[in-house]
C-alpha cells in the first residue's frame, strides 16, 4: 500500500512541475432523431446537452472526457396510457479527442469527435450500448477565458452494435460556451530577452542597421495568443531612431520565437573611450484579441570602446579613414596647395599631390612605432584578436603609431582632397596605393616600365609602404613594391582593398576630434622634399629613356624624329628647358611639330612673345595648321591683356 502512494505522490508531483491548458465545454443542444432502428420510435426533437473537460496539447488538440445527458419524447407519448414513462432518457458517457484553431482574433473553430457507452432509460426498464458523435463549433472569444458560439454535431446512439441498427441517430444543434483554465498563472505581459554573438564595436555603428547583433528571443505570458507583433530597439542617446528589428505573425501562450536584433545607432555611440554599456529598451506592440497594447523591456547592450575591432574582414579598416575632419582637411588642403604651386604639368597629378602628402606627414615628425599592446603584425592575423586602431587625430595628436595607424592617415588626406586610394595588409607591412588614372597607356609613358606599378580593375596603382614613413617618397615606393612582389610570387593572399568600394559596407565613422591642428609644416621644408621627390623620380623613370634616345643620336646621327622623341621625354618629365633647347635644334632642321611644341611650353612658361615667333613661323610654312592658329589667338588674346 505504501509503494502505492508513493508511486501516486510522485505521479501529482510530477505533473505540478508542468503547465496544462484546460477546457470546461457546456453544450446546451436540441436533438433531432430522425433514424431509430429502422422505426419511428421519437417525436421530431428532443433536447439536452454534453459536458467536456478536455486538456490542451500542442495548440491545437484537446482530449478528455464527455458526458451528456439528452430527453427524447416518445412518438406515441400522447397515447401512452396513464402511468407509462412518454420520454426516453439517455445518458452518454466516454471521450472526446478534437482540434481547434484560432483563424482570427475573435473567432474560434473546432471540430472533433467522441465516443463511448451510453444508457437509456424509460418505464424502469434500462439498455446499455455503444454511442459516438462528430461535433463541429464556431465561437466567438468574449475574452481570452471564455467564448461562446454555436454547435452542430452527427449524434448516434446504437441499439447494441458499434455500427449499424442505431437506437437513436439524428443532428444536434445547439449552443456551445467554452472557458479556459490554466495550471500556469499568466503574467499578463511580453517579455524579452536579448544575446548578443559580440560586443558592440562603436566604429562600424552603422552596419548594426543591416547585420544583426545577435537575437531577441520574445517570451508570450499573455492569457492568449498574441498577433500583429513588432518588435522595435531603442536606446536614448545612442539611438537615431526606434529601430524595427522584425515582426511574429502570432506567438501562442506560453510560447517563444527569437527574430534578428538590429539597432539604428547614432555617431554618439562613439563617445566610448573605453568599454562599456549602453541602456536600451525592446518595444513590443502586439493585439490580444484585436487590442492592441504595448510592452517595454530594459535591456544593456556591452559595447567596446571606439578605437577596437578584430579583422575578421579587412575591409572594416576603411570606417576609419576620416575624409572630412577639420584637422585632415585642414593639413591636407596645406599640403596640396604648395603642391599646385610648384606643379609640373608633364606629369602625373595624383602622384605629384600624394608626393607632398606624404612629406608633409613626415615633416610633422610622425614614426611608426609598433611597440604597443596589439601590434599590427600579430593582431591582423588573428581575427579572434581585437586591435586597436587609431583615428587619423590620434595619429596626429601622438606623432606616432603602427603601420595601418599612419596608413589610415595617410589614406585620409588623399581621399580628402579627391585621389583614390587603396591598401594591402601584408603579413609584415601595410601598403597604401594611391589611384594615377585609368588612360594606361598614358601614365605608363610617364614610367621606365610596368614592374613598379599595379593594374586593378582598369586603373593604375603606385603602392608604398608605410612602415618606411621615415623615409622618403621613393624609398616607400621602392619598398612597397618590392613587398607586394614577393607576396604575390609566394602566392599569399593578397587584399587589395579600394576605399571606395569598401565604404559601400563600411562607411566613415567620421569621428574626429573637432579641431584644427596648431602645427603647420614649414612650407619650404615641404617644398625641398616634395622637388627632391621629383627629380629621384625623374632620375629613375625618364633617365633611362632620355639616354637610350641620346645614345641613339650619336650612333645613328642627328634626326628629327629622335630629337623629337627627346624632346618629348624631357616635358614628360617636366624638364621644360631641356625640352626647348632640344625642339630648337629640331626647328632648325624644320620640323613643324617642334615649332608647335615649342610654343607650347613657352607659353606655359608665360613668354608669350617667344611662343608668338613660334606659331607664326609654323603658319608660314604650314598656313592651314589649325593648332598654331589657334594657339596663336590665344597668345595674342594674352599679350592685349
């Protein structure tokens, strides 16, 4: 006896643990006995109803048990004699297994079937048989315990059989009236949880709009099923606007569903100097049978502090490059208008500019200094590692930092002033490459050859170093490509990364400190390093050209094609006296085309009144040359001035 009650104790404390859904079902009903073993044995109708106490499974089945009671009138009950019984009464008793469905806020269905054994009595007599039935409700919700509607069922008492011979058959119809109980006690709310795959990283707030931080897992404590619901983030002072993070269809009772987390936050989140947390709120609107009602729930979102991120994907790199900050704009729009005063028009121009940007950052005595917590060789190769980066004014205001530090400034300044750039993380270097153009053919005669430069995507590449900025230009160039050649002949994995094309994931942070720089560069410094930058690179590319033509003149002897090409050599390489001295000797052996040139570079070199000669001279040999006509109205138009 005792293992009984122990067994019964555990079964009751067992099913304590768990939450049930029950039903108490009433159906008040009339009955219509239509078939009865073959003969008329009722009046038209008789009346009763069915009791059901079923338990919920699944949000959609219930299952329990049935028990009726139903009053038939006999046919002949008028003529009974006194004393017998006029009505058949009919007991069921058995179970029922059905469905329901919630189509919408208001309105119930359910359908289902039952079944059992009955009794029947009348004039103390009593049979006893099988009974089954096929009912089918529609209700409407008076509120989440109770709904009331109409029901409608195949209702068959057999005679002594399953199937077959029924004692009493016909339709039911009647009312129905429902009300829910639940084990679990209901909070009467919505809640939510958030879990984050990472700490929020300040640098590429944006993306939180698009790329989800983690989940919010919505938790249904209401009394019923909830529809319509939206699920929104906000967090004051960190937020731009309430951001809709996803929306449930319908979430049952007691119930779950996670949708993405996604936050719109503002420029703000990059106040964080150090980690930290923001405090927000999940917003849930949903309907609760058609009304509507809102939910909010605190929540802390961790955040990392500005300057963190893992290289997971290099690309990130770009947020940090800061084309409009006041100190950038300030020192690159310095730098590149000493450049535009002292510009040769021979040549390249991106190059030209991104030369002084270059010394001008080694003029503000800026190193690379890779002894730190998160050195750059280390930390970019494992993305499980977070780095720390520094914004162009940090790079600034320290006068130091790693390679992608003083890379990243470097890239700022260029793209401020409109020169494409792009950057390679090498495995121990950072290569910065700054955009020349896209007429290939053109900037390659401005090149001794191709090995010192890059085609990407139909455009040419000058990649330099940036653990070298304590050298000059060159030594960067030279290092940068002897860097990138050796990864690509060793087959590494070489990122070469546009800004511009990364931006359209990443775009600026444009954190900055807000204020100018007090430290401008002495101009003449600047100037000296910028032409010593000049004439090495003239040295380099031209140098070779400009002796194999010389060589050719003295081995195949003097001619107009040679001391045209020489000449031609010379401009390319900015070398404009150069160039008149040689396209005079070519005039004199009467080639139109270095009269032409030869007024060209005068008047570039404002001697109008010489470039004049020149075009006039090329008129009088060659009277239709639209070009020295052309040219020599503009002269003309300059010296009236």
């Amino acid at each position: 006896m005792k293992k009984v009650f122990s067994i019964i104790f555990a079964l009751l404390m067992a099913a304590a643990s768990f939450s049930y859904d029950f039903t108490l079902k009433v159906t008040p009903t009339a009955m219509f006995p239509f078939l009865s073993a073959g003969e008329k044995k009722y009046d038209v109708a008789g009346y009763g109803g069915f009791v059901d106490v079923g338990m919920s499974f699944f949000d959609f089945l219930n299952v329990g048990p049935e028990f009726g009671f139903i009053l038939l009138p006999k046919y002949n009950a008028k003529a009974l004699e006194a004393g017998n019984e006029p009505n058949v009464y009919i007991v069921p008793l058995g179970v029922q297994v059905g469905v329901f469905y919630y189509p919408f806020s208001r309105i119930e269905v359910a359908a289902g079937i039952a079944g059992g054994a009955y009794g029947s009595f009348t004039n103390g007599r009593s049979h006893y048989a099988p009974w089954y039935r096929a009912y089918a409700d529609l209700n409407f919700r008076i509120n989440t315990r109770i709904s009331a509607g109409l029901d409608f069922s195949w209702f068959n008492c057999q005679n002594n059989t399953w199937f077959g011979n029924p004692g009493a058959a016909g339709i039911t119809a009647g009312l129905v009236v429902n009300f829910k109980f639940s084990t679990e006690k209901a909070s009467g709310l919505v809640d939510a949880q958030i879990e984050c795959d990472e700490n929020v990283f300040p640098l590429i707030y944006t993306i939180y709009k698009t790329n989800a931080i983690g989940t919010i897992t919505i938790s249904n404590s209401e009394t019923a099923e909830i529809r319509n619901v939206k699920v929104k983030f906000r967090a004051e002072g960190y937020t731009a606007s309430e951001m809709e993070c996803g929306t449930i269809k319908m979430l049952r009772k007691n119930r779950s569903e996670q949708i993405p987390f996604y936050a719109d936050f503002s420029d703000k989140i990059l106040r964080f100097s150090e980690s930290g947390k923001v405090s927000g709120e999940i917003v849930i609107e949903y309907e609760l049978l058609g009304d509507k009602r809102v939910s909010v729930v605190p929540v802390t979102v961790s955040v990392y502090n500005r300057n963190s991120m893992r290289w997971v994907d290099s690309s990130i790199l770009s947020s940090y490059v800061s084309t409009n900050a006041p100190e950038i704009l300030e020192l690159s729009k310095f730098f590149v208008g000493v450049a535009r005063n002292h510009f040769r028009t021979g040549l390249n121009k991106n190059m030209q500019f991104a030369m002084y940007v270059y010394e001008g950052i080694r003029s503000l005595g800026i190193v690379c200094e890779e002894k730190s917590d998160t050195p750059y060789n280390s930390t970019h190769l494992d993305f499980t590692l977070l780095d720390y980066i520094q914004y162009p004014y940090q790079t600034l205001s320290y006068r130091s930092g790693d390679k992608d530090d003083i890379g990243i400034l470097f890239m700022s300044m260029l793209e401020s002033v409109g020169i494409g750039a792009a950057y390679i993380p090498l495995e121990d270097d950072f290569i910065v490459a700054i955009e020349l153009g896209d007429n290939e053919q053109a900037l390659l005669n401005l090149f001794n050859n191709t090995d010192n430069l890059l085609v990407v995507n139909d455009k040419i590449w000058m990649p330099l170093s940036m653990s070298v900025i304590h050298k000059d230009f060159a030594e960067s160039w030279k290092r940068g490509v002897q860097k990138v050649s050796e990864a690509l002949d060793s087959d590494a994995d070489v990122d070469f990364i546009i800004l511009s094309d990364a931006w359209q994931t990443y775009p600026p942070s444009g954190f900055s400190s807000g204020e100018t720089t007090s430290k401008i560069p002495s101009e003449k410094d600047l100037v000296k390093a910028g032409e010593d930058d000049l004439a090495k690179y003239i040295t380099q590319e031209f140098g070779p050209q400009i002796a194999a033509v010389q060589e050719r003149i003295k081995t195949e002897g003097a001619s107009i094609s040679l001391y045209n090409r020489l000449g031609l050599l010379y401009v390319r390489a900015g070398m404009y006296d150069n160039a008149v001295s040689v396209y005079e000797i070519s005039a004199k052996m009467g080639s139109v085309p270095a009269m032409n040139n030869l007024g060209n570079i005068l008047s570039l070199q404002k001697k109008y009144a010489k470039a004049k000669e020149w075009y006039e001279k090329v008129l009088v040999i060659d009277p239709q040359n639209e070009t020295a006509r052309k040219n020599l109205d503009r002269i003309e138009t300059e010296l009236e001035q």
